[in-house]
C-alpha cells in the first residue's frame, strides 16, 4: 500500500451531507472489477443523467475538479452499505484524501484498507474549505498527515484521525504488516505466557 505523509493538489468541494455509498458507487457497478476502470463510474448517477449526459451542475464535471486528489464534502461521508468498492472508485478516480466532517464507520475503515486518508474536520472549518475552494476553484490545498493540518489558502486547520489508522497510513501498512510491526511484542508475551502457564503449550507432533 502506498504511504500517505503530505500531498498537495486540487480539491473539489462537495456540498452535501449523507452522499452515500451508493451515491457514491452505484449497486449496479459493484460487478466491475478495478482492471475495468471502475474510477469511471465515481458517483456516476449524480455526474450523468438517464440518458448519459453530464449533469454540469455537478461538481466533478468542472473543469477544475475533474480530477481532484482531495474530496471536501460535508457530515456523514460515506455512510450506508458496507462496499468497499466505493473506496476502490474514489482511489481509482485519483482520490487520495476526503475531507469531511464525518464519516461512515465502515466506510473509513475501508479507506485506510486502500491508502485514503479521511480527515476530520469541524463543520463550520468543512464550510469554510468548501466556500474558498467554491470562489476559487483553482485553490489548492494541501494535507500534511504528520502534522495532521489541513492548509487552504491562508488558513491552516487541524484535522483529527485516529492514531492507530495514521500510522498504518504513513507508513504504507496493510493488516498484516501492521501485525507484523509487533512481532517483538508478540514474541515477548509468548515467552512470557510459556513460563506462567507451560500446560498451555501445544504437545509436539508426535
């Protein structure tokens, strides 16, 4: 998995609470698999109309934010269904961040399955990136994981994560490589627990 530490880049500014999974990958796309280039079809029915054609309106359809590596969006960000597949559409489409003031539980734990870092924010700070990106879209911004800072413009805004979940992303770590990061710890318990309790060591194979 690829380490998350900063990044700058465009963000497109999202203004609604509650966009679902489903909003943000369609049930019908969920047999696609990522070799079919499932970021195509990121939030495909609020992009698109019935008959297939843009819906200017939206937000990613701007020419400033067809491709944003931050998302900014406000409270409950992927909430709904647990899909997995609408993390790998995000990250597939060049998301590599999603700013918000709150997420979907099992939404956020996929992201930080897949390298996408969600960053929580207060409302009124969420409103406040959304209004600037808004007047410029052009804005860029910038998420520092170590520091956990979000800078917009002239305002810097410090944004919350859970620990164990930044440091598996600033260091690239899958489930298995994080386990593997206690392996001292694990082999010291073990000595341990034999030398407290030797009847509950496995009989060797005969």
């Amino acid at each position: 998995m690829e380490k998350f530490v900063k990044l700058t880049g465009s963000a497109c500014p999202i203004d609604q609470s509650n966009v679902n999974t489903d909003q943000i990958l369609p049930a019908r796309y969920l047999k696609w698999t990522r070799a079919m280039g499932i970021g195509k079809v990121l939030f495909h029915d609020l992009r698109f109309d019935a008959e297939g054609n843009e819906r200017p309106e939206f937000p990613i359809n701007k020419p400033a934010w067809r491709n944003p590596k931050i998302i900014v969006a406000a409270r409950n960000f992927g909430c709904g269904s647990s899909r997995e597949a609408a993390v790998y559409a995000l990250c597939d489409h060049g998301v590599r961040c999603v700013i918000a003031p709150s997420f979907g539980d099992i939404f956020s734990g996929n992201a930080v399955q897949n390298g996408l870092l969600t960053a929580t924010v207060t409302d009124e700070e969420a409103s406040e990136i959304i209004d600037a990106l808004t007047a410029n879209p052009e804005l860029p911004v910038a998420v520092d994981l170590e520091q956990q800072t979000v800078v917009c413009g002239n305002r810097t805004y410090a944004f919350a994560i859970d620990p164990v979940r930044r440091t598996r992303l600033l260091n690239g770590w899958d489930d298995i490589a994080l386990t593997e990061s206690y392996r001292d710890k694990i082999a010291a318990f073990k000595s341990k627990d034999q030398t407290k309790r030797p009847w509950a060591i496995p009989a060797a194979n005969p």
